[in-house]
C-alpha cells in the first residue's frame, strides 16, 4: 500500500577521498573525489517523520565531459545540482515516493532537450535524493527495499514514464533478490597486470591486492570489465596482452568491455576488433566478452550515421549504453539504433532503472548490466549493490574497492559500526581497518537485504555524519 509523504528537509555534507591507485577511466586519471552525502527528512500524512540517507562520490568529467573544467568545477556543478533539485523537492506536494520523484524528474531533466549536454548532472541531483527519499519510506513502513518495493510502499507507475508499460504486472515479474551477487573486477588502463612488472617506486604496502594477478589471487574473481579507447592499436595491444594473461592465469574469464566514448564510429571500433580477432588468443578472449559499452560519445550515440558498422560490432557482442543515458527515454531510442542494453547506475536513478527493467522485459533479446561508476561503502555501495539484487542482475561492475581503501574515507566509528551490521559485506584488515569483503568472486548481500532501509543499517551510526547544509 503507498505511502504519502511530504519532503520536509534535504541537507548535504561533502567531504574529500582519495584514491589509493590511480585509475583512468577514458580521458580522466582520477587521485581523489568528493563524496557528497544526503539527509532527507519525510513526514507522513499521520505526522509520522523519518530520515533517509543516501551519497554519490562526484567524480570529474563522467557526468558532463568538459576538458576545460577543473574537477574543483565539475564537483561544485554536481553539487549545485543536488542543492537545485533539493528546493524542487521540498516544494512538492505531499505524494507517494514515486510521484514526488516524477514531478521533480520532469522539471529538472525533462523539460530540456534530450541534446543538453548537462542531463546526467541534472538527473544527478535529482538521484541522490530520491535515494535518500526511498531510505526514508522504507523506514516509515518500517520494511528493507526489496520488501517495501514489492508492497508497493513507493507507489510505482512505470506507465507514467514509459506509455508501454501501461497494463505490465511489474510485481509478478521482480525476482527474488539474489543474497550474492558476482563482482565483475575492472581492469583500467593504468592498471598492472602482472605483479613482478609493478615498479618498488608503485609499490603498495597497505594489506590490499595492486595487480592484477594478486586481485585474483585474494577474491577469486572471474569476471572482468576491461577499459579500452586508448587507440586502435594501444586496444589491441591491451586485449592481446590481456589473453596471454589469462592463459598464463589458467583462467577461462567472462569479460565485458567499456569503450568510455573514445571511438569516433563503430567503424573504428570494429577495426580494433577485427585486428585482435586475426589472433588465434584474441579469438579466444572475444569469444568471453559478454557485451561491450558506450564506445560512442554520448552526443554521437544517436546519430545513425556513426552506426553503419554495427553488425560488424555486433557480431562480436552486444552493445549497451551509459554515458548516454542522460533522460528516461534515451535506452528506447538506442534500441532502435541496434543497442540491446542499459546501465545501471544508481546516480541515474533507481525508477529509471526499474522502469528500464520493464523496457527490458518486453524483449527477451534486451538486458540491463549493473557499472559501478567508483561506488564506495557505506551508502553508495550498500544502496547500488540492493538495486543490482532487486533487479536479479547476475554480476556487477565493482571497482571502488579497490581504487579506495577499505571505509578509510569514513570517521572510524562509522567504518566499525558498518562492520558490526554487515559483518557478512565487510572483514577487518591487519591494521583494524574495514574494507569490502570478496570471496570466491562474490559479495554476500544477505544483511545488507535484510536491513529495514534502503540497503543500510544506519540507524545506529548516522549522528556521526556532519551535515553542513541544509535546505
């Protein structure tokens, strides 16, 4: 039954992380981010209030690729899109999680033209509060998310974004959260393969895998997101490099891969694999790619023109978007383009990703893949980790932990509360500090779905969070 609520306030608190690995993810090489952190408060329409908590790191040049603009400037535009979408929220009247989201979403993302070059960064905004916003209505009907999603608590009408849907039985369809999921470990450019070609000067002492090999050593991974867009050649190198490594490993993979809108046609990108395809361990490593991602820039994305190569792409695998996915209806326009997949990020929006759900459900041919986007614990993680599980995605991009360190970026007590909730996602490390626990290529979810809340047993830590703003 859906809960009516009122937004009765949204604060945020920023604060600086710093990577323990530099990681490059297209053009950008990413040291450190600025984690921003939401409070929501929500009254009911029996003067019943709760908060929701919910946080996004804000890295530079994702949400808006602008090479002119510093990742000082990037972060304060992120945040000016939370602060924008908080007043938006607050003006609502009272409604179900669902409808107040929708309003909102129509007046910030949706009432631009689908060329904006700032859609993600709005939708941003609007994101990381309806997170907050659905934590805060599972803790009034006093339910985890899985459950309150299911009992309908936010008041779910895919029909209002997407008109085919109007008629679709989206609770018959969700599945059983699945209590593991599988982490797909990335492999960034910059990243070492082989620990005897880490260099002493590289070198990490801080009780956590660097290369390649020791990541799979310590978390027994096997499935793996590959970053290319380097150049036709650099790529081909790299996968090549990548095969001879796997055979080295003795590991037969699963991969998909991430061009990061670095290709300038599917023509160039189908050179690149063509030219790694000549090569008897290049077959072998194509034949394990599961999908490829974004390899167009997201304002080239729908130009029919840059397409003409796409089954000789395709052939290879599937091909999804991301970066692209700037409004709800961009995933139905790609699908006619020859796309038969979409992202899931939580910094997109969790009903977007439900509704694609039903998008996806329409055509047994169509999927969704769970990207990380450098989620670290605890509410980023926590909350992306429970959509993945909701939606049943089979594996999912992790990569925040292992181009952070632990919960080091959170105050103590807040690491160690964490560990005592979810004992199961996190283990200690030999200094005492806490980081993501990986076993057999898995993460076990099952305390996480089980918190009353979106993904979080925060109750008992949340008053150590320094709000600095409040709207």
């Amino acid at each position: 039954m859906p809960i009516t609520l009122q937004v009765v306030d949204v604060a945020f608190a920023r604060s600086l992380c710093r990577t323990r690995l530099p990681f490059r993810f297209g053009a950008v090489t990413l040291h450190e981010a600025e984690l921003l952190t939401c409070r929501v408060t929500v009254r009911d329409d029996a003067g019943n209030e709760a908060v929701g908590w919910s946080a996004d790191l804000m890295p530079p040049r994702w949400f808006r690729k602008d090479t002119d603009a510093t990742p000082q400037e990037d972060a304060a535009e992120l945040y000016s899109s939370a602060e924008q979408a908080a007043q938006c929220y607050v003006a609502q009247p009272p409604g179900t999680v669902f409808a107040t989201w929708r309003r909102v979403l129509a007046e910030r993302v949706e009432s631009q033209p689908v060329e904006q070059p700032d859609l993600l960064v709005r939708g941003f905004g609007v994101a990381i509060i309806e997170r907050a916003l659905l934590d805060a209505g599972c803790r009034l009907a006093q339910l985890p998310f899985a459950e309150a999603l299911r009992a309908d608590v936010f008041g779910f009408e895919p029909e209002q974004v997407h008109a085919q849907l109007q008629g679709w039985g989206w609770q018959a369809d969700l599945p059983e959260p699945n209590a593991f999921t599988t982490v797909r470990h990335t492999v960034g450019m910059l990243d070492v393969l082989r620990t005897a070609d880490l260099t002493p000067e590289h070198r990490k002492d801080d009780g956590l895998p660097q290369a390649l090999e020791q990541d799979i050593a310590s978390y027994g991974v096997r499935w793996f997101k590959v970053k290319v867009g380097a150049g036709v050649e650099q790529d081909c190198a790299r996968l090549l490099d990548l095969a001879a490594f796997f055979a080295e490993q003795d590991l037969a993979p699963q991969l998909t891969l991430d061009g990061n809108e670095q290709y300038e046609d599917l023509g160039q990108l189908a050179d690149m694999l063509d030219a790694v395809h000549e090569q008897a361990a290049g077959r072998e490593l194509l034949s394990r790619i599961t999908l490829i991602e974004q390899p167009l820039a997201r304002a080239s994305t729908f130009a029919a023109a840059r397409h003409a190569d796409v089954q000789r792409v395709t052939r290879f695998a599937p091909l999804i978007i991301d970066e692209a996915d700037g409004d709800p209806k961009a995933f139905v326009r790609a699908l006619d383009l020859g796309y038969r997949g979409v992202s899931v990020k939580n910094c997109k929006g969790v009903f977007r990703a439900l509704c694609n759900f039903g998008v996806c459900k329409l055509d047994a041919q169509r999927f969704q893949s769970g990207e990380d986007l450098t989620n670290i614990g605890v509410l980023s993680l926590q909350q992306d980790l429970v959509t993945g599980a909701v939606l049943g995605l089979p594996h999912v991009e992790r990569n925040g932990h292992h181009y952070f360190r632990g919960l080091d970026h959170l105050e103590p007590e807040i690491a160690d509360a964490a560990f005592e909730a979810h004992p199961d996602l996190y283990r200690r490390l030999d200094d005492g500090a806490v980081a993501l626990c990986i076993a057999d290529g898995r993460i076990d979810l099952r305390s996480t779905l089980r918190a009353v809340g979106y993904g979080h047993a925060l109750d008992n830590y949340s008053h150590s969070l320094q709000v600095a703003a409040t709207r």
